[in-house]
C-alpha cells in the first residue's frame, strides 16, 4: 500500500512543494467559491417568501392563502386581516415591524461576517462559519413562532367573537376557530438552509485544509495568511 504523499512521490522537491502549494490555493479557493455561492443563495432567500399558512373554512371552499417573507405579506393577507378582527387579534402588519425594516441589513451582515471568518478565523474556529448561516434561519423560525404566540395571546376580549387564547400552528395542521390551517415552509426558507449547507461544506473544506497547512501549529485565533491572501510556504523533506 502507497502511504506517500503527492509531493513525496515526486523526484524533484521544489516542484513537488509547488505542485501541493498549487493545489492547496485551489482548494483555498473551492472555499471562497462555496462563501459566495453561500452569499447568492441568502440574497434570493431574501427575495423569496419563506412561509405559508393556509386557511380552509364552508365559506372559503377555495382556501385563503397567507406568504411571509421577510419584506412583508403576500396572498390573501387583507382578507385574513379582516377575519381577525372578528376575533379580536390585531392586525398582520403590526407583527415584525422591526425585523421587515431591517431584513435587508441583516442579510447582508450574515454575509459579511460568513466571508469575514472564511478568511480571518484560525483553524480551531472553524466552526464559526456555520454559526450566521444557522442563526439567520433558527432566527426566522423563532422569531415567527414568538410573534402567533403574541397574537393568538392577546386577543380583544370585546370583539364580536370570542374564542379561547391559543397560538396558531406554525407547522403542519391546526384549527382556528372553524378554519383548518396547514402552514409549511417555502422557497425562501429552503435556500437559507441551502446556503448553511453550502457553508457546512466550506467549513469541513477549510478545516482539512488547515489540517494540513504547514502553519498550522502557529494558526492561533487568526490565519496567518487569511486563507487566500498569502503564500503558503510548503516544504518537502
């Protein structure tokens, strides 16, 4: 069994530390691919509804339909609102006020930090690459859950119809009322877990990488070279 190396196999020992120094910058490189291919997938995310919820009641035969992106509300979000008021609820668009605003700005600060640790961070903090691209998500989730709590929580005991306190199903089936409501993800939410995908592998690429980088043993906090910034000076023995 060959238990040499590519660079040891080779006769010359100069070429063959340029031949590993070449094909570690492309690999270097395949990381910085896999960041910004990370980057693409969370601006269409963005550009994406995330979410629907379904509405099926005798006087709705066709459904109602509600999008949440992180811009705002689509489908039949007038006519929910409508509804609503029967039961007291407050209206759709006084929910996430704040994070619609500022949607664009954290998007775009996921992204920068993403590249930022891809090219700063040291080998043992690998791990952080995944950290924004798992966060802007979970966040999602959370947050949304957070809010139908809210609201199915603080109904107007004086509207014309009054129900008992609940909190809307967030996934899969639930009941309103006399409305069925099916809620489930959408392609917006579907990219941003593609885009941590593709920062999970760039995170695995990047630390076998640095594994076998021959600065690793001085790669603090910090890479020595910012991954893709400097020479690598690989040797031979």
């Amino acid at each position: 069994m060959n238990t040499q190396s590519p660079t040891d196999s080779h006769p010359n020992p100069k070429v063959a530390a340029r031949k590993a120094e070449n094909h570690a910058r492309l690999q270097r490189w395949l990381v910085v691919a896999l960041v910004v291919a990370a980057l693409v997938l969370w601006v269409f995310a963005y550009l994406r509804p995330w979410w629907q919820f379904y509405l099926f009641a005798p006087q709705y035969p066709n459904g109602l339909v509600l999008d949440i992106s992180l811009t705002g509300l689509g489908g039949d979000a007038k006519e929910i609102n409508m509804l609503n008021h029967y039961i007291g609820m407050k209206g759709l668009d006084e929910a996430a006020s704040f994070e619609r605003q500022w949607a664009v700005w954290g998007v775009g600060l996921v992204g920068l930090m993403s590249a930022a640790f891809a090219l700063i961070v040291g080998r043992k903090w690998s791990w952080l690459l995944i950290v924004p691209g798992f966060l802007f998500p979970a966040g999602f989730v959370g947050d949304s859950v957070w809010w139908l709590y809210h609201f199915g929580h603080s109904l107007d005991r004086h509207a014309p119809l009054n129900i008992p306190m609940f909190t809307p199903q967030f996934l899969g089936w639930g009941k309103i009322g006399q409305f069925e409501t099916y809620a489930m993800p959408l392609i917006g939410f579907w990219l941003a877990v593609a885009a941590l995908g593709t920062m999970t592998l760039a995170m695995i690429l990047r630390y076998r990488l640095c594994r076998t980088c021959p600065l690793h043993d001085s790669c603090g906090a910090t890479c020595p070279k910012k991954l893709v910034l400097g020479n690598i000076p690989y040797r031979v023995n």
